[in-house]
C-alpha cells in the first residue's frame, strides 16, 4: 500500500514537472504571461505536497529497507528538480516586472480604451480566475486528503504503540512475578540449608554422647579391675 502510494506520487511530480518545463519554455511567447504564472506557483504547491506525501509513506514500517533507502533517493533528486523550476520562475517573474517597468508588457493584447477591449479584457481576467480557483480547489482537496490520510495513519501508529505500552506492562508484571518467586526459592533453600545444619549437629550430638559413654563405661571396668 504504501509503495502504491509512493509510486502515485512520483508519477504526479514527474508530470507536474514535465508541465512547468514546458511552460516556462513557451512563457515568453504566451499572451496570458501573467495567468501562466500563476498556474506555475500553484503547481509548485501540488509538487510540495506531493512530495510531503512522499515523506509520509517513506515511514511507514510497510516498506522494505531496499524500496525506502531507493525512494529516499529519488525524493532528494524530486526536491533538487523542484527547487530548479521555483528558480526558473521567480527569474520569468522578476523578467516580467522588468518588461513592465519599462513599458514593453503590453497586457492581454487588447484594447483597453475601448468598450470592447475592456470586456474582452474582463471575459479572460474572469476566465483565468476561474481555472485559477478551479486549480486551488484541487490543491485543497488533494491537501485535505493527504491530512486524512496522514490522520488515519497516526492514529493507526497510536494504537500499535498503546499495544506495545500494554505489552511492556505485561512483561515487566511478569518479571516481577519471576522475581517474587526466585526470593520465596531462595529463602526456602536458606531454611532447608540451615535445617540440614541443625540435623547435622544432632546426629555429630548424638555419636559424640555415643562415643563418650562408650569410652567412659571401658575406662570404669579397668579401674574396678585394677581395684580387686
């Protein structure tokens, strides 16, 4: 799922840059300079969120080492293309307020001293604005999707990690369960020790007393002998 996603995304930042190539190229030549900058800025908004989505997928623990490490790759080569044609743009733009200054921007190319120049001018401005608002809608709604969908994917990390909190709660219960068992051995291995020490001093007793009446009672049948 994720490399679908991934894959997705660099195909729309490769057509989105195959588009900005081609409009800067014929940008001098068009009459609709200043509409056609326009669009160029809003797609340099749709190539960052492309690649913010890219980011995104990037950690998700569904991909292999080998496909991250290719795909991290290929972003910084996206993000080096990218910030290339936001140049490229700002020097048409900075071209363009020269040509203004100067006086050799000559407009939409209409009239404006007439009537209908003027609603001629006004029909493209109204025509541009709305391929403009229609384009930032899109941005929107592909923004909105990628917040989702990144929505979906932290709570999705939230509870795997609230599973691996309750797991390490689980472990450490256990372990502490181990522990209070190895004490009750270990102090019922002491009792038994020292009970096998206290049996061993009665049995050493018990031969000493043995011994010692055994030695006693030969020393008294001598001496009575002796005395007769």
């Amino acid at each position: 799922m994720a490399l679908a996603e991934i894959q997705s995304r660099e195909a729309a930042c490769n057509d989105l840059a195959k588009q900005m190539r081609n409009a800067l190229d014929n940008l001098d030549r068009s009459s609709r300079r200043t509409q056609e900058l326009d669009i160029l800025k809003e797609q340099v908004t749709e190539f960052e969120n492309a690649l913010e989505g890219i980011k995104i997928e990037l950690r998700s623990t569904d991909l292999s080492h080998t496909d991250r490490e290719q795909y991290k790759k290929r972003n910084k080569e996206l993000k080096a293309l990218l910030d290339q044609l936001r140049s490229d743009i700002e020097w048409k733009e900075k071209d363009q307020d020269r040509d203004e200054l100067m006086g050799e921007h000559k407009g939409a190319g209409h009239d404006l001293n007439s009537e209908a120049g003027l609603i001629n001018h006004g029909d493209e401005v109204l025509a541009a604005s709305k391929d403009s608002l229609g384009r930032t809608i899109a941005t929107v709604t592909a923004t909105v999707a990628i917040g989702k969908d990144v929505t979906t994917k932290l709570q999705a990390q939230t509870q795997q990690m609230s599973r691996q909190l309750d797991d390490l709660y689980e472990i450490e219960n256990t372990v502490d369960r181990a522990a209070a068992i190895m004490k009750r051995m270990a102090r019922k291995i002491a009792s038994d020790k020292y009970m096998w020490v206290m049996v061993f001093l009665v049995f050493a007793a018990i031969v000493f007393i043995i011994v010692y009446k055994n030695v006693n009672s030969g020393s008294d049948g001598s001496v009575t002998d002796k005395l007769k």
